[in-house]
C-alpha cells in the first residue's frame, strides 16, 4: 500500500547532493501528497546550483520508482535564491557564539595535509597581532591540538551550568577532544553523538570576548563539517591542500561543500609545497603549481604555500608552533604571519 510514511522512507535514501545526509532530514521535503498510487513531493530548495534541483528530481524518482504499485510522479520544486551576505550592517557581523566578533574555518577534502598545523599556526599568528583569539579542535576522530599547543596534560574545567572553560595556552584559548582524553584512548561514537559534541565545543564553550575563532574541522565533507558551518556564521574559511592532485581533488569537494550552504571561501593555503635543503635547493616533493592552479580554477587567492619543514613538524610534535618565532628570523613563521595577515584584511 502506498501511504505518505511509505513514500517518506524511500524519500530518505535521497541524499543532498555531495553529502551523506538526506532530503528528508535537511528538511527540504515540505509536503508529500498520494492520490490513489499518484505520489505529488513538494521540495523547498534554496540554491543558485541547477545541477543541485536536477540531481535531488532524478534521486527521487529512483527512489520512488521502488515502490510498488506507485502510478504517477510528480515532483515540485519551490526554488529560491540564496540570501546575500549583508555588508556595512553591524547586525551582518554578529555570530551565533557570544562575545566571539569572526568565525574562520580552516578544511580540507582529506586527511594528512597539515590542515591542523595550518590551524594550530593561523591561530598563533593572529594573536601576534594583538587579536583575542580561540582555537576550536572539531575534529573528534583526530585531535592533534592539544598536542601541538603543548598542553596534553590539561583539562578545561566546567561550570556549575555544565558550561566549559577553555585551556588557555600560547596566548590563544583553546579546546579540543585531546584535552578530555588520553593519548592512546579512541573517540568511539556515532555520527549523531559526535555532532553533538561539536555543537557543544561550539555553543557551551565559555569563549569570552574574541577578535577571531578558528575551527579546525575534521576532513572530508561529511555531517560533522556541515553541522557546523550551520550552527554557526562563518566569516571566512580557508581550505587547505598539497599540490599533488590526488589532494586537489579533495580540496573541490571541499570548496563545493562550502559553496552549496554559503559560507564565503577566502583562499587556498598549499601546505608542504615544497622541501629545501640545506644548500637551499628546493624540490617539489609533492608537486608543483597545484595550490596556484585550484586557487585560479576556484577564482580564490592563493593565501600562501607553506613548505615540507622540518622544524615545522618538530616543533609541533613538541607543542611549540613555528608561529611563536620572530617572523622576522624565520620563513615559516613569517609565511603564517602573512596567512593571518590577509585573513584579517579578508574577513574585516
């Protein structure tokens, strides 16, 4: 027999496109009709993407034409534009997070390209220029700030209300899964617990009054990433990548992710460009121009390139970010100093 329930529990085999949760539970389904074995689905869709209407319609009629028994299909869509982003309204700048003026998020199609070192860096470098800043660790499966921060031997305290107090370290506050476990014990929980840990890091964190948060998200565009930039406004994200194109491919994923829910995409940072030597040749390990290439195909800037450094990952496995030396004596330190530099000018 088909019913309404019926044609909702094939509507949820129906994922947005480039993401792992469906229509249903996006709640673009606003009205399901069935007249005899005629099935009428109403989708409320908000996107300048024509491929995004086109690709939802035929995953629908493949998922409806499953049902037995069903007759005629139809599909409507109410399609709507995106709202632009307000510029010159105060109101425009304020975030779901209090006392916390920016949001940027640093991502990455996939894991293993430094995306937390370029976070942990960022960070550092934008409190060298005088800024409040918080550093928020979203990636539950693989924390790694608390490591490069040199504080994995503390624990942020909670509030009567169950409110956390943040660590506070190198200058910047700081959270992250890292901090509440030990080194060798593994987050192991569902996708649904997992969001709500993130939404927790996010809205029961005590962040007090900041210039910029930077959220570390965990690779991939999965649900974590798109929990997030929903919970909160994101002032601007970076997306970081190698220059090999198995790790550009990735980078699209994630510079799409971005783009299909409206959160501003401010540059490409190309991460382990390349390696000097000690005679200062420099080779390009992992290839050559990727990071300059996707930036132009994405019409981005390319915020920096960052090398394969050796200092860079010792200090980071010692909890002592490059970032904390005189940019003025050392390149890689001065490369993060630019990143932070533009982000500011970027997001302003």
């Amino acid at each position: 027999m088909i019913n309404e329930e019926s044609v909702r529990e094939k509507l949820k085999k129906v994922n947005y496109p480039g993401f792992s949760r469906d229509i249903l539970s996006f709640g673009l389904v606003k009205r399901v009709l069935v007249s005899g074995n005629d099935v009428t689905v109403l989708i409320s869709l908000a996107t300048r993407d024509p491929a995004v209407p086109k690709t939802i319609h035929e995953g629908i009629e493949e998922a409806l034409a499953t049902l037995e028994g069903v007759g005629k299909v139809v599909i409507d869509f109410d399609l709507k534009d995106p709202p632009e982003p307000v510029t010159g309204n105060p109101a425009a700048a304020q975030t779901s997070i209090p006392g916390v003026k920016k949001i940027i998020a640093v991502a990455s199609g996939k894991g293993g390209v430094g995306k937390s070192t370029v976070s942990t860096n960022l960070a550092i470098a934008l409190s060298r220029t005088g800024a409040k800043v918080g550093l928020c660790d979203c990636d539950l499966y693989g924390p790694s700030i608390a490591l490069m921060l040199g504080a994995t031997d503390q624990q942020p305290l909670a509030t009567e209300q169950n409110e956390i107090i943040p660590i506070e370290v190198q200058g910047i506050k700081a959270i992250s899964m890292g901090f509440l476990l030990s080194e060798d014990s593994p987050v192991i929980v569902r996708g649904p617990l997992a969001t709500r840990y993130t939404q927790q890091f996010l809205r029961q964190c005590l962040w007090g009054e900041l210039d910029y948060l930077v959220l570390d998200l965990p690779p991939g565009t999965g649900d974590i990433q798109l929990t997030i930039v929903q919970t909160v406004s994101i002032s601007g994200s970076v997306i970081v990548t190698t220059p090999q194109e198995v790790a550009l491919i990735d980078a699209r994923k994630a510079a799409a992710m971005f783009r299909k829910v409206n959160v501003p995409i401010t540059g490409i940072v190309e991460n382990m460009a390349w390696f000097e030597c000690e005679h200062g040749t420099k080779y390009p390990i992992f290839g050559e121009g990727g990071g300059a290439i996707e930036a132009e195909r994405l019409g981005v800037p390319l915020l920096a390139q960052i090398p394969l450094d050796i200092a860079t990952r010792d200090r980071a496995d010692r909890g002592e970010p490059i970032a904390t030396l005189d940019p003025a004596t050392n390149a890689i330190s001065a490369a993060f100093a630019g990143l932070a530099e533009k982000m500011i000018a970027a997001v302003r």
